[in-house]
C-alpha cells in the first residue's frame, strides 16, 4: 500500500506544483499554460501571499491545497480562504483530499484562526460531498456576490 503524506510546499517545489496547478486550472475549462501557472505561483510565494500544501503518493505528487490569508473585522481575528485544493486523477479515492483539509485545518488553528472558508461550483457534487463528510457546513445565511474587473 502507497503512503500518503502532506506537507507544506516551498518554492523549492515549483516543479512539483506547477503541473498540478495547470491540471486544476484545465479542470476548471482553462487552456494549459504552463509558464503563466508558474508566474502565478512564484509570484504567491516571493510576496508571501498564499500558503500552498503538496499531496504524495509515495514519492509522487498527487494533489496541491492552495490557502489564501484574510481576516475577520466583526471576529477581530484572522481567517483563511481555502480557494484551491486538487487530487490528480490517479489519487482520486484514497483520501487524499480529506488529508489537504486536515492540514488546512491544522494550519489555521495553529495560526489561530477562526474560520476557513471554501466556494465550490454548484455542479461539483463531488467536491461537495468531501466537504460535508469532512465536518463542512454549507453556509445558509449569507450570500456571495462579485463583480467581474
């Protein structure tokens, strides 16, 4: 049986991270682009701007977990957007994904935070049912809006 481990990604990982981040995009309708999803990332990392996990498989990286920072003004406390989170295909099932929420979960409680927050597409029954089993709770109260730049 193949090991599952995860950990927090340096820069060091951009080769590892970088494929995964173009599969996740192309899960999404984007077009690959290799050279923009590493521009992406390198630019998360060299401002401090976002806290990225790798999923392995043995020694092979299966999934990525991407955590933005923010903050609560009501709570007066710190908070964070879980915004990205993908299992390649061949690690689907095995609780990979289960294991990237408990590290977001880890991380953020041990940074003292009061909430994580996650939005999905509607149509990804899948993701959602991870959430749910995971402890998620689908929000009732609030509705989210944007406004497209």
């Amino acid at each position: 049986m193949n090991q599952i481990t995860v950990r927090q990604a340096v820069l060091a990982d951009m080769d590892l991270l970088v494929p995964l981040f173009d599969s996740y995009r192309q899960f999404y309708g984007r077009t690959s682009d290799l050279a923009a999803a590493r521009e992406f990332l390198s630019a998360r990392f060299q401002h401090g701007e976002s806290t990225l996990f790798l999923a392995f498989e043995s020694e092979t990286p299966v999934g990525f977990m991407q955590l933005y920072p923010s903050f609560s003004s009501v709570s007066l406390a710190r908070t964070f957007i879980l915004n990205d989170l993908f299992v390649s295909p061949s690690g689907r099932r095995k609780g990979i994904g289960t294991q990237l929420l408990t590290a977001a979960i880890d991380y953020a409680k041990s940074l003292q935070a009061v909430r994580l927050s996650l939005a999905t597409e509607i149509t990804n029954e899948t993701a959602q049912a991870l959430y749910q089993s995971s402890g998620w709770k689908r929000d009732e109260q609030f509705y989210a809006y944007h406004f497209t730049l």
